[in-house]
C-alpha cells in the first residue's frame, strides 16, 4: 500500500499535482484569489492505493471552503464532475474551469432558496379536468420541492379558484418539505367558472398580508383559460405591494392575461404551453429566474 499527497516532496508529480496545476493555469477568467482557493482546495486530495483497481469518486467542480454551502443549491450534476481514475483528472481541468465560470448556474443559492413566502393560485374550472389538474398539483410539487421548507425559510400557500376561491392552506400550515408536498397533492378538483381577477385579489388578502417581511412575496398562477373577470387591476394592485408574479398558462389561456398577470419584463415571468403534460418543462426555468432576480428586486 502507498500514499501519495498532491503536497509531498518526490521526483514524480502526482496526478492531483499535475490537475491542480492545469486548473490553475485554465482558469483565465478567474481572479487570482479564486484561482488560489482552487489550487489549495484541490491539494486535499490524496491517491491512495495505487495497487487497487480504479473506483468512481467525485470532485467538486467549484473553488473555496464550504462552497456547497455558499454558492450551490444542492450538489446537482452539474455541480459534481465524475472522474474513473486519479489518473484521469487532467481531461477534467477544461470542463470544470467552464462550469465554475458559468455564472448563470451559481445564481441558485441556499440564500435564494429560504427567503420567500409563494403562494400558488391554482384555476380548479371545469375545462381542466380531473387528470389534469392530478398534473397541475404535481408541477407545483415540483417546484415546492427545490426550496428549503420551513417555518425560518421559505413558506408555501396555495389557492384554488374558480367563480369562488377556497384557501388550501396558509403559509403557516406546513413546516417540512413532505408534509406540504402530501398536502399539495391532497388538493381536491373543485370544478366552476374561471374568475382569475378576484382569486388574484383573495390570494393577496389571504396569504400575502400574512407575509413576513424579511420575504420576497412570489405568487404563481397557473389557468387554462380567460378570465370571465378583469385580471390587469388586481394584477397591478399585487404588483405595486412588491409582490413579483408569474403566470403559467395552459391550451385555451389568454396571451394578454398572462402578460398582464406577469412582473416585468414578461419574457421572464409569463409562460405558456399547449398541453398540460408539458408543465414540466417550466419547473426549472421558474426557479432559475427566481434566484436570478433574487438581488435585483426590492424586499421588504
């Protein structure tokens, strides 16, 4: 059994030796300091068994102490880069250096995920159905899922609405990621009309005037079609109490509601898609533009 340590003495330069010299060099568009944090991060690791037959382990592909912590959301894929072997750690040196300075993906930070209270307003008409509204409460799960659930982090309320609005639950209901994500799944199909106005308006009253107020307030409609209502002035009216929106439509949604739902610019917080299926398609997007405007838009 031998040990060889990025750091040691010795006429041969270890693998971990010759990848934190090659990072270090790649890493033209990072500063100084970051390049040094990187070379001293990945001296860490050591070679150990060299007898032994390669085994998959996992280098973070980022700089720093504690980074998981400060910069990341969970350790994802493209967070973590697969290697074989020691040996193989300089073909990983280019693709690593891109992913650190791919800083559209390090907008998603613990920060961003436990600083909000979101509430869902949910259109529960007759032309939804039960299947897909079954569909609609498992985008929402979807989402619920990538923030940090708690009564100190992020708080989730959510709304279903047809001519009548019923509140499902507050933001104080549920304290744990799985206990809020069953009861999302609970929610019952109401089944009306389609008055996506005055849900707006109930949902301001009902949950966003029980916000805290070190939260951003993010509200997030989802309908399948026009509102039988006026949408723009209760849309406004949220707007101007700081509380940034999204709207999701779907099939026979109005293009005009949804952009007047929406914050601007609308590009970023209205989506549609022709079929309920296709939902899913948005999670991630969603949840990209939450953390990216997370220091961009005022809180109160």
């Amino acid at each position: 059994m031998k040990q060889f340590y990025s750091s040691g003495g010795g006429h041969h330069r270890s693998p971990i030796l010759q990848f934190a010299q090659h990072s270090v060099r790649s890493a033209i568009s990072l500063t100084s300091l970051q390049a040094y944090q990187h070379l001293q991060a990945t001296r860490k690791y050591s070679l150990q068994d060299t007898d032994a037959a390669p085994r998959p382990f996992w280098i973070r592909g980022l700089q720093g102490e504690d980074v998981r912590y400060k910069a990341v959301c969970r350790t994802n894929g493209h967070f973590s880069i697969n290697v074989p072997s020691w040996f193989g750690l300089p073909k990983i040196v280019n693709p690593m250096v891109k992913r650190m300075c791919d800083t559209d993906k390090l907008v998603c930070s613990k920060t961003c995920l436990n600083a909000a209270d979101i509430a869902f307003v949910i259109d529960g008409s007759s032309s939804v159905g039960t299947g897909n509204f079954r569909t609609v409460l498992q985008f929402i799960a979807n989402i619920t899922s990538e923030f940090e659930i708690s009564d100190t982090d992020t708080r989730i309320g959510a709304v279903q609405y047809t001519y009548e609005q019923r509140l499902e639950f507050g933001f104080d209901k549920y304290s744990t990621k799985q206990d809020l994500v069953n009861a999302i799944m609970r929610i019952g199909y109401w089944s009306g009309g389609t008055s996506t106005g005055a849900a707006i308006t109930y949902a301001s009253e009902q949950l966003f005037s029980k916000s805290k107020p070190n939260k951003r307030k993010i509200m997030i409609v989802i309908t399948d079609g026009r509102s039988y209502d006026d949408v723009r002035a209760p849309a406004a009216a949220v707007h101007r109490s700081g509380v940034i929106a999204y709207a999701v439509g779907v099939a026979w949604a109005a293009q005009d509601e949804l952009e007047s739902m929406a914050t601007d610019p609308d590009k970023d917080h209205s989506f549609f898609v022709d079929e309920f299926d296709s939902l899913y398609k948005f999670v991630g997007k969603i949840i990209q533009n939450i953390c990216t405007e997370y220091n961009s838009q005022p809180r109160n």
